[in-house]
C-alpha cells in the first residue's frame, strides 16, 4: 500500500508545503504549520453535480420582494437587512458564551412557529443538552428540529429526509468534512465546510447559519478566515459582566453594513431592546466634569451615547492614552490638535476615554465629542447635561460636518436633549426645523469658548 501523503498547511492563511516550514513565506506568520493529511483528490474531480442555468437577461429575471423569512424580532431583522434571505448563508461570530446558541436558537425557534421547518445542528451538544437551553427560552415548536452530529456529509444526508428551510451549524469549528484528514477547527477544514455548505444553500434555496466562535490563539481558525466565504458575516459583541448585547452586521450582500441591533440576555434568553439610545443614557451622572453624549449613525439609525472622559496627572514618562470603545490612535491624534491648536496642555496628563454601554464606536463624527469632554475633565468643567455633540475635528483643528446632521439631531430632541453642537457648515444643510438651540463651530477654539 502507498504511503498516505501529508502536507503542510498554514493555519494563518491556509498556504501548502511539502515540508515543515518555520515562517510561512506568503503571510510571514512564525510557527503555524501544521502537519495535514493530504486531499485524495478523487472525491469531487470530475463530477458535475449543479450544471449552470443559461445566462439570463436583466429585465427578465424575477425577484419575489416577499421572498425574506421574517423572523418577527425586528432588531434581529433589520441588522440582516430586513429579514433573512434565503439561500444565503450568515456567519455569527463571537466569544464564546456571549449568546450566540441562545440567539440563533430563538431565531429558528420563532421561525418554526411560523411553520417553516427549521434545523439546529449542534457539534458542541448533544440533543438534550440544546433542549435544556431551549426550555429556558420556551422554544418547543413542532417544526424545530435537533440534531448533534460533527460529520458534515452525515448532516447533509439528513437534509434530504427533512428538507428544512433554514438551517443552523453550531459551531464550524466543530465540524469536519471527510474528503480533508485535518482535525475540525483547522483552516483547511472550516475552510473546506463552509464553501460546500456555501454551495449547499445556493442550490438549495436554504438560508444557513453558522456560529463560530472568536478565538484568540491561532490554533483553531476564527471567523475571520471565513468572512470572504459568506453572504453576511455578523459579530456578536458586548462585554461578558454587561447585560446588552450588540449584534453588528459587519458584511452584507443584502443589506447596510454596520447596521446593529440591540438585545439584552434575561434569565429566558435574549430580549430585543426597542430604544437604545434611552437604555444607554439611562445611568447618567448628574453633572460630572467629561462627559457628553454624542450622536452617531449605527448603519442605518442615530444612536445616542454617552462619551466619558478622565484627564489626570501621570506618573509616568510617557503619559497614557487608555480608551474603551474609541480607537487610541485617534483619540492621541485628538489630544495633540488640542495641544496644538487649542493651547491646551496634555503633555503630562493620562487620558481615559471610555464609551458608556460597552458600545464601539468608529465613526469621525465622535471628534467634536471627544475633544470637549478631554477639555472639560481637564479644566473639571462640566458640560450642560441637555448638551448633544458631534462633528469630525481636522488636524488644523477646523470642525467639519457629517453625514445625516438632520437624522442625528432629530434623534436627540426626540430624547429631551434642548442643545446641540455641531459644524458650522452643517447648520446650513439643515432644511426642517429642529426643535432645540443648535450651535455651530468651525474650530475648537470656538468649541472652547462656547464649552467653557
Ligand atoms: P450561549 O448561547 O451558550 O453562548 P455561546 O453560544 O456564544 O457560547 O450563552 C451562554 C451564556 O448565556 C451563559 O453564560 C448563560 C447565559 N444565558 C442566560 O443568561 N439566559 C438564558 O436564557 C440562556 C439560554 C443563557
Ligand atoms: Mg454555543
């Protein structure tokens, strides 16, 4: 008998080598080769299973605008786009242990209640394990279907029998194809079950889900080797000791990006929050020095939140610039323009920015917000409380505008905020009338002098 042929795989990027290498010369990544058994080669070759339709005309293809499975939990179908969309196949990345089984466990749960006939594979559980999860959130509907299993081909042949309409993988990194000997988890593999479950939904019309969790060691392979595989990757966020979750659309074919939905975890599974912008001004002090609420656009609505800002003397040589949901970099890029061209000195001062809600925010329009808060701290100055701020900040310190200044401010009178501040160019963008006093800078010394 020959002997079995093995290969070397990157487990960064998925590179091929004969023999064990120290440094892989297509990533550069020290040390991640690992020994894999080699592809047969025989199993698919040649074999023709989905022959392609004939190219079609654009004005004659049909779309049914019906067509998305709405799932009834509108925070979860509007991060989607509006809805899932069959055939597509969604990655929902995160730590493990955020709520990634609990969410997508009552997602199908609600559309089995529909009637669609719904599948929940599991490779981490077994059966009685899910359905334990699954009475903490009352999901018993008829259509909902259990499943534990990690052979990828073994799951599919159970699809025939079913014929589900979605379809849940719980997690990739416990699932392994057998045409590839590498052990689950490994790039090759979730690589490799992905693009046929790819293949699988798009023949099949069948919207599939797949929970992958985010790992910090290279050992097994994330979700983000897999974002470029898949219709729509969505991140599940939020801090473990926080009660609000955070589900981020960061790729989309059939919707906005950065599009989130908000959801809290109950002792009975996840529940929608309908209006985060109050629950994440709920805990406001009461007229603190650094801090201010700004408005931003997550995807496709304003959000309010609380920035919050502590500037105190260092101790150290090179002061420290610590933020919690805003990049450092830009928030170090911020405190040098107040330097500069404020007159504001931050030489010998450790920054600490921290965005209230466990939230991420990566927009420019936190710039005007970030500077007053860091001068009000500073000068222990607080700023009035009914007070909504954003606008981008340049390097010469000019304020610029933003996109939807008009969306953002009516979102603010919408939740009792009487006071804005913004870019002096947006004011003239604005066409109705808003409900507050609304006032524009052009430069941060102008911020300064309104602020303080
Ligand atoms: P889980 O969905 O298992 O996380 P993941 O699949 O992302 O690893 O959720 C685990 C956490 O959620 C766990 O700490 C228990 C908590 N939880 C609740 O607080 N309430 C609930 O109703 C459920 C089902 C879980
Ligand atoms: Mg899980």
């Amino acid at each position: 008998m020959a002997k079995e042929r093995t290969i070397f795989v990157c487990q960064n990027c998925g590179y091929k080598a004969p023999k064990w290498l120290g440094r892989c010369p297509d990533c550069g990544m020290w040390n991640s080769f690992v020994e894999e058994r080699a592809e047969t080669g025989q199993q698919d070759k040649g074999r023709r299973r989905h022959p392609l339709d004939r190219p079609q005309r654009i004005d004659t293809v049909a779309i049914d605008r019906e067509a998305r499975h709405k799932t009834g939990m509108s925070e979860f179908d509007r991060t989607l786009g509006g809805g899932i969309v069959p055939g597509s196949l969604v990655l929902v990345g995160g730590d493990p242990g955020i709520g990634k089984s609990t969410l997508i466990l009552q997602i199908v749960h609600r559309l089995a209640q529909q009637g669609l006939r719904t599948l929940y594979v599991s490779g981490e559980e077994s059966v009685q394990q899910i359905k334990m999860r699954a009475q903490r959130i009352s999901a018993d509907s008829s259509e909902l279907y259990l499943l534990s299993g990690t052979c990828l081909e073994d799951i599919i042949e159970r699809l025939d029998e079913l014929t589900p309409r979605v379809i849940v993988i719980d997690s990739i990194q416990a699932i392994y194809t057998e045409s590839l000997g590498s052990a689950p988890g490994s790039i090759g593999q979730v690589r490799e079950v992905t693009s046929k479950l790819m293949s699988l939904a798009k023949s099949s019309g069948r919207a599939i889900f797949l929970i992958g969790h985010v790992t910090k060691d290279g050992a097994i392979a994330g979700p983000k080797v897999l974002e470029h595989l898949v219709d729509t990757v969505l991140y599940f966020e939020g801090d473990g000791s926080h009660m609000y979750r955070i589900l981020r659309a960061v790729k989309n074919r059939y919707g906005p990006t950065n599009e989130i939905g908000v959801f809290e975890m109950m002792d009975n599974g996840l529940e929608e929050v309908g209006n985060p912008s109050k629950v994440f001004l709920e805990e406001r002090s009461t007229d603190v020095s650094g801090s201010i609420v700004i408005s931003c656009i997550g995807g496709s609505r304003p959000l309010l939140v609380e920035i919050q800002a502590l500037v105190c003397t260092s101790s150290l040589a090179i002061p420290r610039r610590t933020t919690i949901g805003v990049d450092p970099n830009r928030v170090s890029l911020l405190a040098a323009v107040l330097t500069k061209r404020g007159g504001v000195n931050l030489s010998d001062k450790d920054i600490f920015i921290n965005v209230a809600g466990g939230i991420k925010i990566d927009e420019p329009a936190i710039d005007l917000g970030v500077i007053s808060i860091i001068a009000s701290s500073l000068l222990n100055k607080p700023i009035a409380r009914n007070t909504v701020a954003f606008g981008e900040v340049g390097l010469s310190g000019e304020v610029r505008g933003v996109s939807q200044t008009e969306l953002r401010l009516k979102e603010a009178v919408k939740l009792g905020f009487s006071r804005s501040l913004i870019s002096k160019k947006s004011i003239k963008t604005l066409k109705g009338k808003i409900d507050m006093e609304v006032i524009g800078v052009s430069s941060i010394q102008e911020l300064l002098e309104v602020l303080l």
